[in-house]
C-alpha cells in the first residue's frame, strides 16, 4: 500500500546518498543521546536566550511545510493544470517539512519524555498546544492525501470522491498553522519584536517565498537526476510566486524597520540594533543578517526581471538565494534577535554549539531522507505507468 | 536431513538463550527467597492497608503529589482514622521507613523495577539516630 | 428521593458555613529599597531563598539558576531610566524576582498547565508536570524564571532534605515560599531580613503590614504597562 517497494530500486548514486544521509542521522543521533543524558547545557543556550537554532528551524520549516499550498491552491481550486504533476511533490515535500519541524520542537525539550502531557493535559489557552494540534493535523492531512493521490495514480485511475474535500480542507489548514507559528511570538508581551501584528503576515510571506523556492529547486534537480520534467509552465509560475511572495515579504520587513526606528520607541529599535550594528561591543549576528539583505536584494533583482526569471538556470540562483536568505531571517534572526537584549537589558550572545549543530543537521538528513524517498515513489509510479501506456 | 544437528543444536543454544534470566537466577539461589525488607520499628500500621501498598502505593504517591502540589491539601486521614501530613521525605521516610536501601529499594531491586524518577529530585531525610528494625513475621 | 426537612436546613448552614469563612487571600510583597540598602552588600535574603530551596550554584553564567537577586535600578525599571534621575538611585541594586503577577502571560502560555495561578495569588509550578519547553521563558517580561540547563544537584552545596532538589530540564522559580506559607512561616527572605525591608501580606486584609503600606506610600512596579498585574510592589 505504501509502495515501499519501489524505493528500494536506485542506481548507484541513489544508495551512497542514502548511505550518506545515514551517517549524519547516526551522528545527530548519538549526540541526542549525549544531550538526554548531560542536559540542554550541551546547546549554545542560555539563561537569556532560551530559544535557538532547533526551535527557529521549527519556525521557519513551518512556513515550508504550508506551501504545499500554493500549488494546491491553484491546481484545485482554480483548475490550473500546468501545476498537475508537481502538486504531488509539493505535498511530499510538506510531509518532509512537518516531520522536520515537529522533530526540531521534540529535540529541545528538556524533559521530552513527558510531551504527551500536551494531549493528557490540553490546555486551548496556549497557543503552543494549537502548535502540536496544526502541525500534527496537517501531517496527518498531507500524509492521506499523497497516499491516496499517488495509490490512484498508480492504479491509472482517479482519486476517490471524499479525497477532495480533504484537499481543500488542507488549504486553510496550511494558512492557520503557518499563522498559529506566529502566534506563538506575536502575542508576549514581554518581546517586543515579536510583539508585531504583522508577525503573521511576514511569516506567511517568507513561507510562501522560500517554500515554492525551494520546491523549484527540487523540481530543476529531479529533472537533471531523474529525468522528471515538471513543466515549464509550472514552473515559471512558481518562479513568479516567489517573486510576488518575496516582495510583499521585504516590504514587511520595512514596514517593521520604519515602525521601530521613527517612533524611536528603544524596546522596538534595540533588537534591530542588536542584528544588524551590534549592541554594547556584541555583534557576532551582523554580518549574517547583512548577507541575508544583499541575498534578498540579489534574488529580488534576479526575479523582478522576467527576462531573468524565465531563464531556468538564473532562476535556480534566484531560488537558491531567495532560500538562503530567508532562512537567515527566520531560521537564525528572527528568534535570536527576539531575546537580545534580555527583558533586564542583557546582552548575552549565542551561537550553536557542535553537538547542537549535529543534531540540527540530522534532522535536516532526516527530512532529505523522507524527500529521497517519497520522490522515487512517486516518480517509480510514473515511470511504471509511462511504461505501461507505451506498451498499450 | 544432514541437517538435524545443526538445526537442533541451534534450537537448544537459542533456548538456553530464552530462558538464562530463569535459570540464572535459580542457580544464584536468588529466587527461593523474597526481597529482605526490613519493617519500620516504631510504627505498626501502615497509611493503608498492607495489599493495597504493595499493589498500588505509587498510585497512592501519585494522588499525595497532585494533592499537595495542585491542591495544596496537605493532610491525609488514613482508613484508621490518623491523619499524616503527606511528604514523601516528611512522612514516609522519615516517620516510618526511615532507611530507603533496606526497604524501598530492596523490593524494588527484587522486583527489577528500577529506580523510580522520583529520587532525581526527592530527598532522603538526613541520617538521624539508628532506628530498630523489626524484621518482617 | 424523599428530602428530610432537618438534612436539608444542615446543608443550607453547611454551604452558608463554607462560603462565610475568610475570602481568599491574595498574596503579595511590599519591598523597601532603602532599607534594603542600608548593608551594601547584604544577600541574606538571597542565600536564605536558595539554601532553603536546594537552588544550584552553577560555575557557568549562562545556566545560572537563581530564583531571587540584585539587579541594577536601570535594569529592572526601564522605563525610569534616564540622565536625570536621582543619582543614588541609578546605580542601586534592588530585589528582583517572580512578580506573581495577576494576569500571568507564563500561565497563559504553558502547555501542560505546569505552572498555574493559585486562587491565593501565588503562581505556582508542577515540576512533574513541566516537560521543559521553555515557553513560560519567553513568555514572561521580567526574566524572572530559569531552566535547569544541566543536572542541578551535583552544584548544590549543601542538600536541605526538606524540600525536593528539581531534576534537569524543568523550568523553576519562587513559588514564594507556599510550602512554608502552607505551615503558617512567611517566606524564607522575608525572614532572613535583617532590615525586614522584604513585607509579605495578603492584600485583601486591609490591616496587614504590607496593605497599610501600599495605603500610606508611593509604591511602583515592573512594566506595569504590560497588563500583568503585577503584584511586587517597590516603595519609592
């Protein structure tokens, strides 16, 4: 039923990356296992910044997971056709995504054991417990739908009736869940920088830029390793999602950088100072959040141009800075930024330590393993199926 | 079938496998007795009745801990109509089992049911004057 | 079910009883700093609070655990900071620690309702229940809460064996004191005061100490701006 059995068939290159992939899962792995048995402390972390780069990969993988919706969206709801054969890997990729980003929450808790006390204990007041309901829904929903899509393909036939309702339901799931992300930030009083209504907003820019960049990215790959051809059509208007997407998400940001620097209001001012000119001497985040403009300010040149979005191998430097740079932004700015300085005005510094860094990239393999996977599934099926029509 | 004796030899290696916490522990001799727990001395009646805890005392634990930390109820009345103040250290330990080795975790020992949790951040009470014990009829 | 008229009047005193007895406290601490300042460099008040409650003592600043300190005047009240302000008060250290606010965004934001307001007042941990998830971290405005970053028992100096060490991974703060308030003791600072600067008291009772106090002086709090209630009142 899972069709497993057509991932276990891969040419040479195939393996090895899995066999790589492996190694760095088995590396995070036994670091994990240092980390539930030394403590957090192994982390970069500290008594001021209590959130790093496990919970900020959540955040902005978050975002990821809830583009599938912007091929859905149209393929579904508005019967663009050009978008049919990569809606399946959009969904995968969501899956990937959502697994990811649950696994980065899991690794940061300090007694993980007892997260089912999140179910044992609901509590509909926290927005942390609306975090595991839309996450876990959305896995959930995603998983169905790519089995039962992907099954009916495979029987050359079309998807069951009760699968489409499910399928929009998964549309304004995708929006919520990437809007509950943001709650979780934009409603403490106590963090001014995230205490921001456009929190949500941004965050469902930046999703729906760096999501569909990166699907792009995917898509062009499979095409070069897999001789898949996602369509040029499709994605041409993937490539001019982002576009959209990272306009509005860069006007946001200054919309943010004007808002805190004319009402010249210190709580608001201090944590952009702190990013991007340093405070009190500490500035080991500027030059990362310098490089994540110049990147924004590259990819947006790149894809405002239609003469340089529509030529595939610019577009792929587009994406791949699009990406970058938002994953500077939310993966590292974002929740960093937001607790320095402390509420007591302390300027405590972070930076991820190795094991912290090995447990990262594990889970980062982890989802590239799933990603593997699901892709040579579903286009095993095709293949199978291009086959059989040939043969007819 | 040249390959009887493999296969049986196999089949008896595997067993001797299976069964080795069994015959392990018969050899040591360690199974004939129970686990030598040594009663508190002072008190003869225990918060409930002696089935009970050996059944469920870490439920009765679990209901004390909701209780006192998200109740802040802090007294029990006991089937025999004493009240105890409910504090694993307070009471438990220190009014009646006073040594944990000798008791707590000789059963527990016995029984392979590890240390609980609970002991990563509970307390013994400090060492006091040796108490009598009076060992089990 | 037939009601006897005696059973009935019996419940009617019983619920009359219950509901007569003494309104709920609502628990709260009136601070003197320049009382508090009168022995530069007194932490009485802090070693009691960490020795009664088993607080670590971590070499490590980072994790440092800590359920009450000093923090410089600008730090705690920023919003008073400023080049004119009073010169000796710029620079003084006051107590800082939970505020027990009365509209907690930490409660709001647990997940397991590990940490909840007691009708009391008092805002109060589960350390069963937490599962070290750091929202009530970042959710609180005053930096009041730590986590245990690292087995803590190892860094206590000495065990006091009446009260539970926590293990790692659990967040923790003051709880002012509720297991000795439950025996009728104030709280351990409040106690160990030599200039009894520290005034505990329920606010409802309007002859308590520290409700007098807050009737006869001015009094300011922590970002009160931020709807928190919060319920540490410092005498100016």
């Amino acid at each position: 039923m899972f069709m497993f059995e057509k991932a276990v068939v891969g040419s040479r290159r195939y393996w090895i990356w899995l066999l790589c992939l492996l190694v760095i899962i088995g590396a995070g792995f036994l670091c994990y296992l240092r980390q539930l048995e030394y403590g957090l402390g192994i982390t970069g972390l500290s008594r001021d910044v209590t959130w790093g780069l496990c919970i900020a990969q959540s955040t902005f993988l978050a975002g990821v997971a809830a583009s599938a919706v912007m091929v859905v969206l149209p393929y579904y709801l508005h019967d663009y056709r050009a978008f049919g054969r990569i809606t399946i890997l959009g969904q995968f990729l969501a899956i990937a995504a959502v697994t990811m980003c649950m696994l980065f929450i899991f690794v940061d808790l300090g007694q993980p054991s007892r997260v089912i006390n999140v179910l044992l204990y609901p509590t509909p007041g926290s927005i942390m417990f609306w975090d595991l309901i839309s996450l876990g829904g959305y896995l959930l929903l995603n998983a169905v739908i790519a089995l039962v899509t992907l099954g009916a393909e495979r029987r050359d036939a079309a998807p069951p009736g009760w699968i489409k309702p499910v399928i929009f339901i998964s549309i304004p799931w995708a929006m919520g869940m990437c809007t509950v992300t943001a709650f979780l930030y934009s409603g403490l009083p106590g963090r001014s920088f995230w205490l921001t209504a456009i929190l949500a907003p941004r965050f469902l820019a930046s999703a729906f830029s760096s999501g569909p960049a990166l699907l792009i990215l995917l898509c062009l790959a499979m095409r070069r390793l897999a001789k898949f051809d996602p369509g040029r059509d499709a994605i041409r208007r993937l490539g001019l999602i982002v576009t959209y997407a990272m306009l509005i998400n860069v006007f946001f940001f200054l919309m943010e950088v004007f808002t805190a620097f004319y009402s010249r209001i210190p709580e608001h001012m201090e944590h952009f100072r702190y990013l991007f000119a340093g405070l009190e001497g500490r500035a080991s985040l500027v030059p990362w959040m310098w490089t994540s403009l110049a990147l924004a300010a590259v990819s947006l040149v790149l894809l405002v141009a239609p003469r340089y979005r529509n030529e595939e191998k610019v577009l792929a430097v587009a994406c791949g800075t699009v990406f970058l740079s938002l994953w500077i932004d939310k993966g590292l700015g974002l929740i960093v930024g937001g607790f320095i300085p402390s509420p007591l005005g302390a300027v405590t510094e972070y930076a991820p330590t190795l094991p912290e860094l090995a447990i990262s990239l594990a889970i980062w393999a982890v989802g590239l393993l799933m990603l593997t996977v699901f892709y040579r599934i579903a286009l095993a099926v095709r293949e199978s199926l291009a086959a059989a029509r040939q043969e007819v | 079938m040249r390959d009887r004796p493999i296969i049986f030899g196999g089949l008896m290696v595997f067993l001797g496998l299976a069964t080795f916490p069994i015959w392990y522990n018969v050899a040591a001799g360690k199974t004939s007795r129970g686990p030598d727990i040594k009663l508190p001395a002072q008190e003869k009646e225990c918060v409930a009745a002696t089935d009970y805890m050996r059944s469920s005392h870490m439920d009765l634990l679990v209901e004390w801990r909701e209780q006192v930390v998200r109740q802040h109820v802090r007294r029990f009345t006991a089937f025999n109509g004493r009240n105890y103040n409910i504090s694993l250290t307070g009471t438990c330990l220190k009014q009646c089992h006073t040594s944990k080795a000798d008791f707590c975790d000789r059963c527990h020992d016995y029984a392979g049911a590890g240390t609980p949790y609970c002991w990563d951040c509970h307390n013994e009470p400090r060492p006091a004057a040796t108490v009598a014990h009076r060992l089990p009829q | 079910m037939t009601i006897h008229r005696r059973g009935f009047l019996c419940t009617l005193a019983l619920a009359a009883n219950s509901s007569a007895q003494a309104p709920a406290k609502r628990w709260a601490m009136v601070i003197d700093p320049q009382k508090c300042l009168k022995d530069k460099g007194c932490t009485k008040c802090i070693e009691a609070c960490h020795k009664t409650h088993n607080v670590p003592a971590l070499a490590e600043a980072r994790h440092q655990v800590k359920w009450i300190w000093k923090e410089p005047f600008g730090h705690a009240f920023p919003s008073e900071q400023g080049e004119h302000v009073r010169e000796e008060l710029k620079h003084q250290p006051v107590l800082v620690f939970c505020n027990h606010c009365d509209e907690p965004p930490c409660v709001r934001v647990c997940p397991t309702q590990a940490t909840w307001k007691r009708a009391d007042g008092i805002v109060m941990m589960d350390w069963h229940r937490c599962i070290g998830c750091r929202y009530c971290i970042a959710g609180c405005p005053y930096g009041s809460r730590s986590f245990n970053w690292v087995d803590p028992r190892p860094h206590i100096r000495q065990i006091n064996t009446d009260f539970p060490t926590r293990a790692k991974g659990v967040v923790e703060k003051c709880t002012f004191c509720e297991e000795r308030l439950a025996q009728g003791q104030p709280p351990a600072c409040v106690e160990a005061c030599p200039e009894k600067a520290l005034v505990f008291g329920d606010l409802r009772d309007p002859q308590s100490e520290a409700r007098k106090l807050l009737r006869a002086r001015f009094s300011i709090r922590r970002k009160p701006e931020l709807g928190t209630k919060p319920e540490i009142y410092y005498l100016v």
